[in-house]
C-alpha cells in the first residue's frame, strides 16, 4: 500500500529527509469561506501580525460595507478555520 496523499480532500506532504509532514487545507479554507459567503475576500499571507492593535479606523465606512458585513457571523468564520488549524498543528 502507498502513503496517503489526500485526507478529506487536503494535501497531505512528506518530506522523509527532513522528517516533516505537512498539510494543505486550501481546499478546506476555501469550503470555509463559501459557507460564510466571504470568498470574495483578498487573500494575504498573513492579515494580522502579532502585536497588531485594531481600531475603529480599520472599519467600514460606505453603507455598502457596512452592509455586506451586517450578515457575516465573523466569530463562527474565524473559530472554524482556528479549530481545524489546531487539530493538525498538535
């Protein structure tokens, strides 16, 4: 038998000299960002940098935005995507 190369549809990659594996959850992000209609989003490589501090300059400010982001559970987004990075980085 080989080794797995996909688990529940993300790539799974093996480096045996270095002795790292590592997975791709692109297609699991992108699963995420549908079912939260946020897949229009730019994407960047990292959108908060530690010690980065928010503020209310950082918000909508056209009624359009403000609209486009009334419907969007923000905290159910982000605590998919966390709980998923947690279970593969342990």
């Amino acid at each position: 038998m080989s080794e797995a190369r996909y688990v529940q549809g993300e790539k799974i990659v093996r480096n045996h000299p270095k002795k790292l594996l590592g997975m791709y959850q692109e297609a699991y992000i992108k699963r995420v960002l549908e079912r939260f209609q946020t897949h229009y989003s730019k994407p960047v490589d990292n959108p908060v940098e530690k010690g980065m501090i928010l503020n209310r300059d950082q918000c909508p400010k056209i009624y359009q935005e403000k609209e486009k982001m009334k419907d969007v559970p923000y905290a159910s987004a982000v605590g998919s995507l966390n709980i998923r990075h947690v279970m593969y980085t342990t």
